[in-house]
C-alpha cells in the first residue's frame, strides 16, 4: 500500500488514493496510521479519489489524527495541489478540487508553491448558533488571568475563533495546551472549533487607510489536534479578524502575511472577504506500508 508524507510549514499529512486502498479509512484506521511510534506519524491523512463531478481534477477528504473529519485545511489543500499535478492527475496551473467544505481553486505558481482561492469568510455559520451578524463573542474561562475572552468567529470552510493578544510577549506566555481544550470544546461551539491567537508585529499607520499590507504573528491550537506549527485556515481566520478589527479591507483588499511557528504564510483579504491563501509544501518521502501493517489496519476496526 503505497503513501506519501507531504509538509507545510511543519503540517505534516500523508497522502492516500482511494484507489489503492485495500479497505475503507475508518476513523480508527486513521489513528494508527498517524500515531507516533507504532503508526507513520503525521497531523492527518489526505484522502484523494477520482472526482464524482468532471469539472474537479479530485476529491480530497481530511482527517485529523484523532480520527474526525476536518471541512478544510489551507496546508493539507496546498499539500494535496500539488501531489496532484507532481503525480499527473493534471497539467493544469488552475484547476478545481472538491473538498467537504465546497470547492476551492487553486493556482499553481512554482513548483513547490500555489495559491488557493478559498472561497468567502462568513462571520455566522451553524458552528457557532445564535452568534450576532459579526461574529464577536464571550467566552469565560477557567484562567486565573484572563476570565473572559472576546473574540472573532469566521468560517472558511471550517470554524475558526479567532482571539486578539495585546503583544508579542503576551502571545508567547500563553499556556495553549491549558486554554486550547477549554476554547475547542465550549458548548457554544457544538462542533468544536480551531483556535487561533494573534498579534500584530507592525503597528499599521494610524492614518492610513483600511487595506493595504499587514504582518501578524499567530499560534494556532487545531480542533483535533491541539497545537500545531502552522494551520493555513487558523492563519486565514487570524488574518480575516484582524482586518475587520481595522475597519475592513476596503476595495483593493488587505495581504496580511501570518508568522507562524512552522513559518510564513500568506493571506489575501478582499473587501468582500474572499480569501486566497498563498504558500509552500513539499514532499518528505514515500514508502509502502508493509503487509504486516497493512493486515494490522484490517483488524482494525
């Protein structure tokens, strides 16, 4: 059973075609696979199968190492583009991929790089009921610091809630593996939610316009997986709520550029919050499950 292990700016997912699978990926399966010491180790498993509708090139499925199924990930979508043109599912530089959260079209721009229109932010979704129109929320905590938090709710494809620091110091202090479970699991999130925390590291001109350019810095603790090196859809929804917390993107749009701990990625915020994603993935290795393995997933239940 053949794989590859692909990476992100540190999201590290294996790549599977459902064609060459002996049996069906159940959220057990996945655990294995992604478990460290007894499995290949990885934050997840990209499922690719021939598209159901021609007009995309695949459909990508998502799973977390927990097993769950995740709507989107900005790293594993760019991970997944790019297998595809390397193992000639297309020779195109623009194509459509299906995903569970719609389709996203992505733009091929080197050989390691693309860029990957992900649709329209939305400030209300049904993972977060009852939320106002612009998405801000409460939450209380259990921190003795910190006992209530405001924050931001966007959708891209999946919930991000995303949470303003006040500096970098700040940012860096936070105890996510403490206040990440806290945040993921709230009952006003009944799907859980990936959380995102944020800080600028160039204050923008006072008197400039909304739009224009940013730089934030972000640590990203994914729902299912707790805190990660990078997440292109925690960047995307740290970039969108920074720029409504300045006034909007205005008709030219915002390109925020997200620090992560993996590195850096790119992220464009138009004035009617349509997101493009830019950035990089390269292959780690492939290899081939050995039968023993393979027969062990098939006892799996």
């Amino acid at each position: 059973m053949r794989f590859e292990k692909w990476q992100a700016l540190g999201n590290d997912y294996l790549i599977l075609e459902r064609d060459e699978l002996p049996f069906e990926l159940t959220p057990a399966r996945v655990r294995r696979l992604c478990e460290g010491h007894f499995g290949v180790f990885a934050d997840g498993v990209l499922l690719l199968s021939r598209p159901r509708d021609p007009e995309h090139v695949a459909d990508l499925r998502i799973y977390n190492p927990d097993g769950s199924e995740a709507e989107l990930s900005g790293n594993g979508a760019r991970e997944a583009i790019l297998y595809l043109r390397r193992r000639g599912w297309t020779e195109d530089d623009e194509f459509s991929i299906s995903t569970a959260a719609g389709p996203i079209r992505p733009q091929i721009t080197g050989p390691h790089t693309c860029r990957v229109d992900m649709g329209r932010a939305s400030l209300t979704s049904q993972d977060f009921p009852g939320g106002p129109p612009d998405g801000h929320g409460e939450l209380p905590i259990n921190n003795p610091e910190v006992a209530t938090l405001s924050f931001q709710h966007v959708s891209i494809g999946n919930p991000q809630c995303a949470i303003h620091v006040t500096s970098q110091a700040a940012l860096d202090a936070l105890d996510l593996p403490v206040i990440g479970p806290q945040i993921e699991g709230h009952e006003r999130f009944p799907n859980r939610t990936n959380v995102s925390w944020y800080t600028e590291i160039e204050t923008p001109d006072p008197t400039a316009e909304a739009g224009g350019r940013a730089r934030i810095r972000a640590r990203i603790f994914e729902r299912g997986v707790g805190e990660t090196l990078s997440s292109g859809t925690g960047a995307a929804g740290a970039a969108v709520a920074h720029v409504l917390s300045r006034g909007g993107a205005g008709e030219q749009g915002t390109h925020v550029t997200v620090v992560l701990d993996g590195g850096e990625l790119g992220v464009e915020v138009g004035g009617d919050l349509r997101v493009n994603l830019t950035g990089w993935a390269i292959p780690v290795f492939d290899g081939r499950l050995s039968d023993d393995f393979v027969k062990e997933l098939h006892e799996t239940e």
